[in-house]
C-alpha cells in the first residue's frame, strides 16, 4: 500500500539495486576476499572454561614454532583501568578491552585469552596447542535469574548494586503519573512472567579483517562491520594508535543486524601486524561467531497491566532483567523504553535491569532489547482483551499514541502513523479470513525509537553530466539505493547516471555506524544539502553562461533554465552540458556535507500471524503473517518490504525455535547452523507486507526509519497466535515443539 507521489519520478520506485550486479556474480568484494602479498594469517587461543583465573599464559613455545610470527596476549593492548569509564559512543572501552582478550580472569567459554600469526592457517593453529595458560577455575553462572540469586558467583568484584558485590551491573527507571493510583482506579489487571533465551544475530558472513601496518607505523584496515570510523576509533583506543595513524575501509558487509557494531578481531590483527611487519588476516569460524560474538540478551520480565470495564488503560508496570554477557552493557534501554511507548497511558513505571554472566558480551540485535519488552507487554495486552472481551485490535486502538500523547520515556509525539497501522489491519483481509482446526491468530504492536546523529555526503559532478556521490555509512539495508533515488530526484536526471560509493575515514567527514534506523534518515539529509549546493552551483554557472543574475535561473528537471524577463532569451542547460563548460565556468562541480542530524521519529507497526499446530509432534508452523508499518515515506519500496520481511523472519525465529543451549560444563551446545535453528525459506510463509506512509514533517522526505520495528512485535505475534490455536499461554522462548507438546500432553489426556 505505497503511496505513489506522481510527482515523483524516483523517490518511491523500484529502481535496480546498485550492487545487486555485483553479488548476483560474485564480483562484490567482503573481507575474507581481501589479500594482500605477504599476508599472513593470524588465530586466537579461546578459553574452554566460562570462569577461570588466568594465573600465567606462557607463549615461548608457540613463538618459537618455524612459521610462527608474532604472538600476543591482553600485555599488548591498552590496559583501563577497571574503576574508571571511558566511553566511546555507548561502549565502555575499559569492558571492550577485556572482551576483545582476557586479562585477569576468563569469562566466559570462548574468550579470547592470546592469538598468533604466522605464514599458514595450520601453523597458526598448531602455535595455539603450544600456549600454556594456568587457570584457576571458579564457579560460574550462566542464565540471568541463576546470577541474581543469593550466593551466585560474581564476575566483577567492583560491581556493586544496594551497597554490595552483584551481578546487577545498571538500571534504568521510567516513571509517568502514579502507577498504583492507576492500578486501584482499574476493574481488570493482568499480571504475568516471562522469560526469552539469548538468540544470535545470524548475519552468514562471519567476522573477518585484514590488517597491514606500514614502515612509518600507518595501519590500514579492511574489515566486515557496520561502521568503519567505529573500527578505526576502537582499534586506536585499545592499541594505542592515533587515528590519524588507521585507514579503515569498509568491505562489502555480508549481514550485521546490530552484531557488528563493535570489534573483536580488528585490535588483535593490528597488533599481531605491527609486530610482525606483515599484513594479518582473521576471519572467524562459524563455531567462533557463536561461542565470542554477541547474541542478544536472555532476559526474565514481569508485565502489570491494569484497565476499566471500557477498555481504557490506566496502568501499567513493567521490570525487565536482561543478561548482558560477561560485561555490562544489556540493551534495557530498549525494553523500557520501548514496551509500552505504543499505547497513551497515563500511569507507567517500566525498570530495566543489567546483569552479568559468563557467557559472551551481547551485541545489538536489531532494536535492541525491544522485541523483549514486547513479548511480555503484548501477550498481557492479549489476555486483559480477552478479560475485557474486547477484540484485541480494537483494545490497541482504544488506547493508540497519537500526536500530543507523552510516552513514559519522555517526548511527547508528534505526527506519527500507529492508529492507521491498527486501522489497515482491523481492514486487512488477512484479520477477517476463516482458520481451520488446530489454527489460530494473533496479533502485536510494537515501537522503535529511530536514531539521527552524524553523517556526511559529498556529491560530485563528473565531465560527462554522470554523478557520483559519497557516503560515510556502510550499506546494509539499501542505502545506496535510497541515496540514488534522492539525488536523481533532486537533480532531475535519471537514475543510471548516478554512482554512489561507500568512503572509508580518509575520503569522507565522519560518519556514525549503520545502526539504530538512521542511515537512510541521516544520509538523506545530508545527501539532499550536499545536492542543494551542487544545484546552487550549477545555477551559477549556467548565468555566468548567460551572464545574467544567478538569481534570474531556475533549475527544472535536470536543466538550467532562464527566468523571469530572461525566459525564452536562452536555451535551457542540462546538466551533462553544464559539466562539459565547468573547466571555463570555475572548475570542477561538487558539494559536501557534514551534520548531526536531528529529528528523527519513532516508528511503529503492527502484525498478524496465523499458526497451525501439529498436535502430535507440537511443532508450529506459521501459515500466514502480514506485517503493517509506518515507514514515514518508502524511498526505495522494494527494500523497506525487504527491511519488514526480513525482520517478521527473525521474529518467528525468536520465538520457536532459536536459542543458545549450553552444556554441563557452560560452553554453548549448538555452536552452528546445523544445531542452531534458525528459520530457512521452507518454514516461512510468503509475509506479506502493507506500507503506510505519514511523512516525517522534520525530514526532507518524510524518512522515519524502517529496518528495527518489523522485528518488535513478531514475537508476541507470534505467541498470541500460538494460544488462540491451543489455549494455553506460553510464557518462555521459544516455543520449541517439546515445550508445545508438553502443553498439549494434559490436554489431550
């Protein structure tokens, strides 16, 4: 349901992707594909304990071995000191140090605790059998309740909460009006608990880098991650370095979903070049991406919800424990904040608590720590309609944020689009179809905040009238595409004329990490000032022609035209001919800009998933879903259903099948994609898709953001859809054909 400006003649179409060509025929370069001469390749020792004190790592032998040509451990990166914060965008360098290679103690299985490099993978591999590490191993904790619980052992002896030593490492408190007031004026209150299991990003690349440091100490970085200023800044804190020493260059980036924000090998790589005089390269095993590498949190929630006879919300309550990993850092951000953000209640308290254990540090995971306070805050929702005997849709849209309403978290709203979500799909057919036996339906809202922040563009125009415009972001959801649809729009030339480029940090102004459903937001505004100014010159130019006032010359549809009392005295100038005179007229044709971008708007959708029980196995399938959205407005159409897809296939991931399971020894048990059941095309549905687009009034645009709120509201969709099918309310991820079959068992009997 896109809305098709006619005015338009790229904004909203479907134009071909930029760098499909390239990845349909394998030409598109990722960070594996990096070689250099000389290279060597570099390997990193893991702990096989999830807690252990390191007493002493002996390396001599591993240095010695014939091929071996460097070796390091945790001595050779920057030490923080642990009492002392230091942050660089919303990560601690003093945690990121310490996960990126062990120093005192070992936290969890599969961290890093010394690497090698050397001029084959199997001498590199053989080097690690010959490091000796003394460990003193101590107790350890991997689920997040376990860790709050009297006597669960501490990670962090500095780490207090109430005045003494915890795993609970932060809180975040949102408060709005008075909740227990709200709860006595309410006739209905559903209460409940729930608990999610740590799920990993599954991007199919693997982490990777290749890292070359020259004779006069300059470092080059080609790595897989979603921000290469993010690279060269971590890489410099933590080795040392001067920024100004690091190139980093983005690679082709084969999937991040928010798991390669931060850096695990890039430091290490450095480190083993520079000592070694030859370029590194790292890429991480599959088992390594899961057992080292951020999932998101596990989490055990508890949601109170409180209403009147007629289905207006008065209160609600919310208390999110979310597992960070082995460092602070657990996105309670998200799941606070976002939980109750799509509903105008007047009466909220949402507390999100950080706690530690010993298994990896998480990453984000696309809107990160919302989809958890979704899950718990949309299936009490789902209960309190049917307490109400109101149809779910309808309690939602009874009491649906609109302009003016206040969320706990602190705007107050201004246009945004979730009342018409709710409106398409109380009109989809998709609501209004029959199900058969053993089916069922639900449906869930959800909301992400949307980001703004740093970005820079410069636009140029070639000799022959072509385009060619630099970005600072790394391309993961179409950005590219985005970006060509609005300059060809700005500029009035076709599509195919326009060149865009990903730059690394020495040939573009700085520009924060793709993340947080900024960059088609960010990047269109500084791409539409970047293309302002070239018109503004191009304008000039063609009156120096004329040699009229720059004044008195429009610019329409590609070409320079005269106005005024000078209309129809000269020839109107495209852009390929004003280009071909730039030489005479003042040199070449360009702009850049640079901002911090503000006044990005949250988004919202809603879902509705059909699911079919199998009675006999409890397995789950999903038979239909629709996924309904606020994109602001679809730049590029094909890619913001992509975004949606993408992130409803996830959701349903999340909540039936995928989960870490760890064994008896605290090391993950299903380290891959064999084990790890990820959703593949054969257990999903075709997801269909319904564009709404209420335009950002802040944005050139209208961009709101898109690639996070699709993922929000899937899992209660999903677990919504799974009690109407058999009458039983889950209340843990996923909801695994064992945990469904256990459910049905006294049922049946």
């Amino acid at each position: 349901m896109s809305i098709d400006n006619p005015d338009n003649k790229w904004i909203g179409k479907r134009t071909p992707r930029p760098d499909g060509m390239d990845k349909v025929t394998g030409r598109a370069a990722y960070a594996a594909d990096t070689t250099m001469p000389g290279m060597i390749w570099g390997k990193i020792l893991r702990s096989p304990h999830p807690h252990a004190r390191i007493r002493s790592i002996n390396t001599d032998k591993a240095a010695a071995l014939p091929g071996v040509k460097a070796v390091m451990t945790s001595r050779d990166l920057v030490d923080f000191p642990i009492d002392k914060s230091v942050m660089l965008g919303i990560q601690d360098m003093r945690w990121m140090c310490r996960n990126v290679m062990a120093r005192d103690k070992a936290l969890f299985a599969g961290h890093p605790v010394a690497a090698v490099a050397a001029t084959s993978q199997q001498i590199a591999a053989q080097a690690l059998t010959l490091i000796e590490v003394d460990y003193e191993v101590l107790p350890w904790v991997i689920d997040v309740d376990a860790a709050m619980a009297p006597g669960a052992p501490i990670l962090h002896g500095h780490i207090q909460f109430e005045g003494k030593p915890s795993n609970i490492a932060g809180k975040i408190e949102h408060k709005l009006g008075d909740v227990e007031a709200g709860f006595a004026a309410a006739d209905v209150i559903v209460e409940r608990s729930f608990k999610t299991e740590p799920v990993h990003q599954g991007y199919i690349e693997p982490h990777a880098c290749l890292v070359s440091v020259a004779p006069d100490g300059k470092a080059t970085i080609w790595s897989s991650s979603q921000g290469q200023f993010m690279v060269r800044a971590m890489c410099a804190y933590l080795t040392g370095t001067a920024q100004s020493d690091i190139r980093a260059i983005p690679a082709e980036i084969g999937g991040g979903f928010g798991g390669k924000t931060i850096v695990y090998l890039e430091p290490v790589a450095l480190v083993l070049a520079r000592k070694s005089g030859r370029p590194v390269k790292m890429t991480m095993t599959r088992e390594e991406v899961f057992r080292a590498s951020g999932p998101t949190s596990g989490s055990s929630s508890t949601v109170k919800i409180g209403a009147t006879r007629d289905g207006k919300i008065v209160a609600a309550k919310g208390i999110y424990y979310l597992q960070a990993g082995a460092f602070p850092g657990s996105p309670i951000r998200g799941a606070a904040g976002c939980a109750f953000s799509p509903y105008d209640i007047p009466n909220v308290h949402a507390v999100g608590f950080d706690v530690v254990s010993n298994r990896s540090k998480v990453a984000a995971y696309r809107a990160p720590g919302a989809p958890i306070g979704a899950y718990a805050a949309e299936c009490v929702l789902d209960e309190l309609a049917q307490a109400l005997k109101m149809d779910p849709l309808q309690l939602r849209l009874k009491n649906a944020a609109k302009q003016g309403t206040k969320a706990a978290y602190g705007p107050t709203f201004p246009v945004i689009g979730y009342e018409e979500t709710l409106k398409a799909a109380l009109a989809h057919p998709h609501y209004m179809a029959p199900l058969a036996p053993n089916q069922g339906r639900g449906v869930a809202s959800g909301f992400w905040f949307n980001a703004g922040g740093e970005s820079s563009a410069q636009v140029n125009v070639n000799e022959d009238g072509t385009v060619v415009v630099i970005t600072g972001h790394p391309d993961i959801g179409g950005s590219r595409a985005s970006t060509a649809n609005i300059t060809a729009e700005l500029l009035g030339i076709d599509h195919s004329k326009i060149q865009v480029l990903i730059g690394d940090t020495s040939s573009i102004g700085f520009s924060n990490l793709t993340g947080g459903s900024r960059v088609t937001y960010a990047s269109a505004m500084v791409v539409t000032k970047s293309t302002e100014q070239v018109i503004t010159t191009l304008r000039q130019r063609a009156a120096k022609i004329w040699k009229i006032d720059p004044e008195a010359v429009t610019w329409d549809n590609g070409q320079a035209r005269p106005a005024g009392d000078n209309a129809g005295k000269f020839e109107p100038l495209s852009l390929a001919q004003l280009a071909a005179r730039a030489s005479e007229t003042g040199g070449p044709i360009g702009a850049g800009v640079s901002l911090n971008t503000t006044g990005a708007e949250g988004g919202f959708a809603t879902h509705i998933c059909d699911v079919e029980v199998d009675r006999a196995t409890g397995k789950v399938a999903v038979t239909r879903f629709t996924c309904i959205q606020d994109v602001g407005r679809a730049i590029h159409p094909s890619y913001v259903e992509g975004q949606m897809q993408g992130g409803v296939a996830q959701g349903i991931g999340w909540a039936l099948n995928e989960e870490y399971i760890y064994d008896k020894h605290g090391r993950v048990d299903n380290p891959s994609f064999l084990d790890y059941r990820m959703p593949v095309a054969s257990d999903l549905p075709m997801l269909d898709t319904v564009i709404i687009e209420v335009p950002n009034p802040k944005h050139p645009q209208g961009v709101r953001g898109v690639g996070e709120v699709p993922l929000v509201p899937s899992l209660a969709a999903v677990a919504n859809a799974l009690h109407g099918a058999v009458g039983h309310r889950f209340d843990s991820l996923p909801m695994s054909p064992p945990k469904v079959l256990a459910a049905l068992e006294p049922a049946e009997a």
